[in-house]
C-alpha cells in the first residue's frame, strides 16, 4: 500500500530535516556537506510554497514524514521559466517500498498541472536506483557532467535527466 501524499505543512520540517541530514551524512544524493534544522526547512517550505512550487510529503499514519519531494526554477532567468528541476528523498528506512516513486509522479502531476513543460533531474551518475526509477517513469537521460562535484574525498558526475511533459509547440 502506498502511503498518502499531501502538501507539507511546517510540521513536517522536522521529518523533511532528518531525511535530508542523512543523506547529507551518508549518500551523494546532497552534495551539501552542512545539515540543517527544523527552523531552515521550515524556511525552505514556505519559500517554494511562497514562489508557487510544491514540497510533497509521504506520510505513514502517525502522520510521520516517510519522504518527501519538491521542484523548483531550473534557472533563474526569465526563458526558462517553463523548465522546473525536482528533487525526491525517501526515508532511509523506506527506500524500496515505492515512496520515491509515487512522490516523483505526483510532483510530475503537479508540475503538468502548473504548466510546466519539462521536468529535469540531476542525479549524482552512480546513483543507479535513481536513474533506474527516472527511467522507469519516462525521463530521458541526456547528457553526463564528468567531475563538476565533489563529496566524500572524490569527485562526483551529475547525469541530466528530463521529462517533457507536454506536446505544446510553443509556450
């Protein structure tokens, strides 16, 4: 079964911290080094929720945060403002019940019915279960970014990954 997905709330931002302090700690999903808090993730939702973009949440019935996803501006300038980039976080507990995959299609849906034309991930290249799930739901992977990161003494190569969502030809 799969859990609820709902809109988060400042609530959550506890529940969002944890999740993305251990990936900060253990993956190369972030290649942030610093962990936040709860008061920094509570900024963060009211920031993109400010802006007109979504942050998901997966929740269990105690209403605990078992993952979460958002998407946001690909590029700051104004021709690209059709072109989101999203970002899905599981629980580490979680990983493999299919929590990141209905989180990335409900922020696919959502950004379909904000008229977003082409969704983008970049994924640290070795992540294979992440690219496995991308592909899975249609992204196309179009291109890699040798060494361009770094975490964990090494460098890291970012896969770009997109989704068009739509067959408009023009905006």
């Amino acid at each position: 079964m799969t859990s609820p997905i709902r809109d988060a709330v400042a609530a959550d931002a506890g529940g969002i911290a944890e999740i993305y302090n251990d990936a900060v700690a253990h993956t190369t999903a972030i290649w942030n080094e610093q962990k936040v808090d709860a008061a920094d993730r509570v900024a963060w939702i009211e920031g993109r929720q400010t802006s007109g973009y979504p942050v998901l949440v997966a929740v269990d019935p105690a209403d605990d945060v078992l993952g979460y996803a958002s998407f946001g501006p690909w590029r700051p300038h104004d021709g690209y403002r059709h072109t989101a980039e999203h970002s899905v976080y599981v629980r580490g507990d979680q990983r493999g019940r299919g929590i990141g995959e209905a989180l990335l299609r409900a922020a696919i849906a959502r950004a379909r019915e904000t008229g977003i034309h082409v969704m983008v991930g970049a994924i640290e290249a070795g992540n294979t279960g992440s690219l496995r799930l991308h592909e899975k739901l249609g992204f196309a992977r179009i291109g890699t970014m040798p060494q361009v990161g770094m975490k964990f003494g090494r460098w890291l190569d970012l896969a770009l990954l997109q989704l068009t969502l739509d067959d408009r030809p023009n905006p």
